[in-house]
C-alpha cells in the first residue's frame, strides 16, 4: 500500500509538458533502422556475445530507460540497471568502482568502495539531474512494504553532461522519469543509441547514447558471461576495429590546431569540442566474484574505452561501476559470519578480456544506433554508416 501511495502521488504531481516515453518514440524507430556492430561485421575479439548481445545476458540484470523531451530543448532521460529482480538493499550484491578520470558526479562512490557492495539500483542521468534522480529513487526504495524501518540509503546514480542538446540547467528529470525508468526495467534486448541517458550525448562529435555487449567464456574457462552497458559523452579520435575513422572522415580531437598548425584556417577555441565530455561504464558478471576482483575487472573497462581512440581528456569523467550477480556472492544485513564464493584469481584472466572486448563493443553499438538529433539549439549528426563502413572495409576491420 505504501509503494502504490508513493506512485500516485508521483504521477499526480507529473508536469503535463514533459513527453517522456519508454520506447517506441521516434528515436526507437529510425534507430531500428541503423546498424549495431556485428550486423555491419564488425566483430570485437574473440569471445562469443550472450543471447541478446547485452549487459541483460547475464542472469536476472534488468534495464529500464525513460527518455524525456520537452519541446525544442530538451533531451535528456534515465537508464535504470538492476542486478536482480528482488530489491537490492535486501539482498546486496558485490561491487566496485573504478574513476578512470574523476571529473564527474558519481554518487554514492564512498559507501561503494567502503563497504564493497550495492544496494540499490544504479541510475545513469544528466548531470545537473544526479541528485533529483536520486531523490527519487530513494523514495521509491523507501516506499515498498519490506523497506519501513530503513533509515539510511545509498543511491549510486552517474551522470554525463549532455547540455549542448538539452536545457541541463532546468533539471528536467521529474521522479516519474525516475519510477518508470526502475518500474519499466526488464530482461532481454536494451534498446541503444539516443535513447534514456543517452538522449543527448555526444561522442567523437557525432551522436553518442547507450550502447551494451556482453561476452560468454567458454567453457574451459568457466563459461561465465559479462555484461557492459555505456553512456557515451566523450571525445577523443575515433578507431573502429583499429580502423582510424575519425581521421579518416576528418573529425577528431585537436583538428583546429593540427590544422592551424600547418598553415590550414586560423585556430577557433570555440570550434573544437572533441575533447569534451564523460563515459560512464556498468559491468556485469555472474562470476562469483569479491569486490576486490570485481575493482580488477572495472579497471579493465577502461582499456576498451580507450581502444576507441578517448584519451580521457581534462573534462571526462569516466567511471566503472562492476558488480556480480552470482548467488554465492550475496550480501546480507544479517550479523555474524557468513561463508561466499571467492573466484580465484587464476580464473581472472578470460574475464578481464571478456569486459575489454564487451566494453569496446559496447561503444560502438552506441554510436552506430544513435540518430541525428536537433534540440536546444545544435543539431549533432549520426555517425554516417555508409562512410563508415568504406573506411572499415579500407583498413580490414570488418569481416
């Protein structure tokens, strides 16, 4: 009763001007149209991808995104991962966090890395909507009927700063987003590209958003899956494959000054915003995993953000959020001893592969399903596929 009041009151109080939708909007069509990775073959790695090709491959994480627009400025939304479908402060899982560049506003990153654990949902949003999200979230929590004597939550929400196609400084994420976002979450396809977080971003200069892979080990190797999902918002000079399509298509990080450099038009500060921007990465794993071994794989993430040609520039806040899945690694609010499964660290290595080629795979999906978005003022293009696909086929990274 108490969870059913909270939701009423939340849509009761629900502005009739935002347009917030789950799916099938616009942006869902035409990117039905577009490419992910592997449908141009564009093949990372070695490992084989789950069923879904998604961070939902691994057992019980479910997604949920609400994206929101508000008429010619606003673009913008939310991403809701959940590790099971129970409620997570009951029935914690391992994690960690790694910053690979801490200019962002990760919160709850201190409890996380203290006590080694999650225990709720993460919420992936704009950044000047971080603590309206969490907010929410806290009382959605607050309000399920198992949840009446709790009197702390720490609410993990990461954000990326899309405020060239959205009005970020009105904060326009409104709770409902938030509660549809965690109600709507389920298994299965993610949908990617200019969708939930990913609504506004930017990537490379073209339209960045959310973007999921996963990768299943084989058997030899414990056959455990990895799942990565990311929010791209980030420069740098994109490479596909080892294919260098941002310079091949002439848009990349510090092109004014090379440019100018060597004798080309006069340099332009205002012009060159390659460099700008966060990614924010999610890793999922059903391997019965400690938060210290779980700290080892975030890490790894980082090395297949880097593949795609980011440097981590000054303004890039990229952050790793790792947790496990598996049964025999659950937290409990119980006191005493309790016994948990510890893989061991030889059994490390395939795991650490498996994220840096899901976490690579991972950003591309996001580019190649993001469409062409006009608000606020800009108009940031798709990466066009068609060119694309001429420079992947030049250098021999499709198959």
């Amino acid at each position: 009763m108490r969870r059913a009041a909270f939701l009423a009151a939340v849509l009761l109080l629900a502005p009739a001007s935002v347009m917030s939708q789950q799916s099938g909007g616009p942006a869902t069509q035409d990117a039905e149209a577009r490419p992910r990775a592997r449908d141009i073959g564009l093949v990372v790695g070695v490992f084989q991808p789950g069923a879904d090709n998604a961070i939902t491959d691994v057992g019980g994480v479910r997604v949920g995104q609400t994206t929101v627009i508000r008429g010619d400025s606003v673009r913008t939304g939310v991403t809701a991962i959940l590790p099971h479908g129970g409620n997570t402060f009951l029935s914690r899982v391992p994690a960690a966090i790694y910053v690979g560049n801490g200019f962002g506003k990760l919160l709850g990153v201190t409890q996380v890395r203290e006590l080694g654990e999650l225990e709720t949902p993460i919420l992936l949003t704009c950044t000047l909507c971080v603590w309206k999200a969490a907010d929410a979230m806290v009382g959605w929590l607050l309000a399920r009927d198992d949840m009446q004597r709790v009197r702390s939550i720490n609410p993990v929400v990461g954000e990326t700063n899309d405020g060239t196609l959205n009005d970020i400084r009105i904060r326009p994420i409104e709770p409902e987003d938030v509660v549809s976002a965690l109600e709507s979450a389920k298994p299965g396809p993610v949908e990617e590209g200019a969708v939930g977080a990913g609504a506004g971003t930017i990537a490379f200069g073209w339209k960045g958003g959310i973007g999921t892979s996963s990768r299943v080990l084989p058997q030899p190797l414990g056959g455990y899956t990895v799942g990565v999902l990311v929010q791209t918002n980030f420069g740098g000079i994109l490479s596909m494959n080892g294919a260098p399509v941002g310079r091949e298509l002439g848009q990349y990080a510090f092109k004014n000054q090379v440019e100018a450099e060597a004798g080309g038009a006069p340099y332009d500060p205002t012009s060159d915003k390659q460099e700008w921007g966060s990614c924010m990465m999610v890793v999922a794993t059903d391997a019965p995993l400690s938060d210290r071994n779980l700290e080892r794989i975030a890490k790894r993430a980082v090395m297949g953000l880097a593949r795609t040609g980011s440097y981590a520039s000054n303004g890039s806040g990229d952050y790793v959020i790792a947790f496990s899945t598996a049964n025999g690694v659950r937290r409990v609010t119980t006191p005493g001893v309790h016994t948990v499964d510890d893989l061991n660290n030889e059994s490390m290595s395939g795991l650490f592969e498996a994220t840096v080629e899901a976490t690579e795979e991972a950003i591309y999906n996001s580019l190649l399903k993001a469409v062409t978005v006009t608000s606020n003022g800009h108009t940031v293009q798709a990466l066009p596929i068609d060119q694309t696909l001429a420079v992947l086929k030049k250098y021999g990274a499709v198959r």
